[in-house]
C-alpha cells in the first residue's frame, strides 16, 4: 500500500468531523460500510488510507459529497 499522506489525514479529520454531526459512532459508520471499526479508527488519525470507493459509501451514509472530504 502507498504511504499515507498529510492529505489522507486531512481526509481522515473531516470523515471524524462529519460522522460525529451525523451523530454516528465508528462502530455503527463501520457496519454501514462494511469495514472494520478498526479500519475507520486508523483512517480518522490518519494512519491508514482509504479507498475512492469506500469514500464515496461513506460520503453517501453521511449525506456529503465525495468533494466535501478531500483536500485539493
């Protein structure tokens, strides 16, 4: 897997950001994806990357775009 970036942490902080307005613990965002609670764990603190297709699950669970969570 490619190195995380400061990007991908960026990524991780607003997914944290708007799961916690959702309202949403790791656990229950976690079992809507169909990822390890684990998983959105290392992601949020920037540990580990996530991939564009479980981004955009994400991003339709929390009711965002895909654009509202990347950085560029």
């Amino acid at each position: 897997m490619d190195k995380v970036t400061k990007k991908d942490s960026i990524i991780g902080k607003r997914i944290r950001r708007f799961r916690r307005k959702a309202e949403l613990t790791q656990e229950e965002l976690s079992e809507k994806v169909n990822v390890s609670t684990t998983h959105v764990g290392l992601v949020e603190t920037g540990y580990r990357r996530m991939s564009l297709k479980t981004l955009q699950k994400v991003a339709k669970i929390l009711k965002i775009k895909v654009k509202d969570l990347i950085p560029y």
